[in-house]
C-alpha cells in the first residue's frame, strides 16, 4: 500500500463513518479498485482509531457528563445505561457474525445491494415520521425503547454497505426521535462498540499484520481523525435543517454504478 492509497482511505473513513452513506461499503469498493487484499480488514479497523478519536473529542463534554452521570453526580444517568444497554445487540451481533463480515459480506455486490435498500429504507423513515409524528423526541426524553431499536440496528451494519450511522439515524427517526437527537445518540453509542472493534482485532493479531507498514498506517489514521471531525460536525448542522435524502439518494446512484460496473465487466 501506498501513501497516497492510505490517504485516500482515510479520507473516504473519515468522512463516510459518519455521513450515512457505509464506510465499510466504500472501503470495499476502494480496495477492488486498487486491489488491495491482504490486511485489508485490519488496515480498515485501524483506521476506526482516527474515527474514534474524532469522536472522543467532538463529544468530550458529553461523555464526561455521561461518567457523571453513572455515578450519579448529574442527570444524565439514563442516558448512559441506555447508551450501555444499547451497545449489547452489537456486541452478541459481532460474535456470531464475524467470519461473515470478514469473508461473504465483502462483496463488491452484496455492498451495491445493500447501499440502495438502506437508502430506500432512509426515505421511508422521513415520509412515515413525517405523517405519524406531530412532535419528535429530543435526547434527553429518548424512552428505552427507542434506544433499544437503535441497538438492534447497529447489528445489520455488520454488513457492508449497511452503514452505522445509516442504519442507527434511520431506525432513530423511525421510532420517533428528531434528527438531530437520533445522530447524537448514534454517535455516542458508536465510541464503545468502536472501541471494542478495535480492541479486539489488535488482540486477534490485527496489530502484528499491520507493524510492516506502521508509518503508512498513521498517515491513514491521522488523515481519517481530520476527515471524521469534519463530517461529525457538517452532519449534525445539516440534519438540524435537512432530511437525509441527498445520502439516500448518493447511495442509489453508487449502487446502480456499481452493479452496473460488475454486470458489463
């Protein structure tokens, strides 16, 4: 892998971990492109260190008002069991479904699939909340219900092409939350499960593969940290006005481009 490959991955990371368009799905374009297989899944976890530095600092005050919170020195301890509580679909999800996301999930055409699906499933969640819900819920008042769905939700991001924060926002605002309070929620909760990823690729051996090209890999984690404080900040301001259709509608476009590339090959 080359510098400039590493930059560009950790820019395409940085910027669609966020923005609901699947960064895992971009990645896996991006390395058929430039024919990258070997430690291919472990430079992609190791760029989630950027992103989740990104996050770290982005929500810092938050999550210190959440440890508060656990403590009971604030208000906002049912919120971070709720957080807790949330996180454990992903983590039973992860364990049974891990040597698919490793090997089957990672096709070129599974991930044009599912960009369009989810995307489908984004503009139904914006037409069914605007005709079933007069008001939306805002963070503070999310019911355990609500961030259980988002929970479950992050299972199927598993998936390539699925998209986290796709998949959590959409779920979000299908149970009711306003846009702005299901991508808040969607980003604290990805900073344990991210963490956990990390951690246990490291564990699996992901860090000895990785130790030949250390220097490439930084570039990319730095690159990804820049690139994902960027898209944090621009989606949260964006959604406070907008729907997420323009994303829905990138996605349909990428995965037709995409299908339609693996077709006429």
């Amino acid at each position: 892998m080359t510098i400039l490959e590493a930059i560009i991955l950790g820019l395409v990371q940085g910027l669609t971990e966020f923005i609901p368009v699947s960064s895992s799905g971009h990645l896996v374009l991006l390395h058929s492109v430039f024919g990258l297989q070997q430690d291919g899944l472990a430079f992609d976890v190791a760029l989630h260190i950027g992103t989740l530095l990104a996050l770290c600092i982005f929500f810092y005050k938050d999550i210190i008002l959440l440890i508060q919170g656990i403590l009971g020195r604030n208000d906002h301890k049912k919120l971070a069991w709720l957080i807790a509580a949330a996180t454990i679909p992903a983590v039973i999800g992860g364990a049974l479904l891990q040597n698919e996301a490793e090997t089957s999930f990672r096709s070129v055409t599974l991930v044009a699939i599912n960009l369009i699906v989810v995307a489908l499933l984004m503009l139904a969640a914006e037409r069914y909340a605007k005709n079933h819900y007069k008001s939306s819920t805002s963070l503070k008042k999310i019911r355990p219900v609500q961030a259980m769905a988002i929970g479950f939700a992050q299972v199927i991001a598993l998936i390539p092409g699925v998209s986290r924060s796709g998949s959590t926002i959409t779920t979000g605002i299908f149970v009711g939350l306003d846009r702005v309070a299901a991508t808040r929620f969607s980003f604290l909760l990805a900073i344990p499960i991210t963490f956990g990823a990390i951690a246990k690729t490291m564990l699996d051996g992901g860090g000895q593969q990785l130790s030949n090209e250390l220097g490439i890999v930084l570039v990319g984690i730095r690159t990804a940290f820049v690139s994902g404080l960027f898209a944090i900040r621009f989606l949260i301001q964006y959604l406070a006005k907008h729907d997420l259709s323009v994303f829905a509608y990138y996605r349909i476009l990428l995965g037709v481009l995409v299908l339609a590339t693996v077709a006429f090959r």
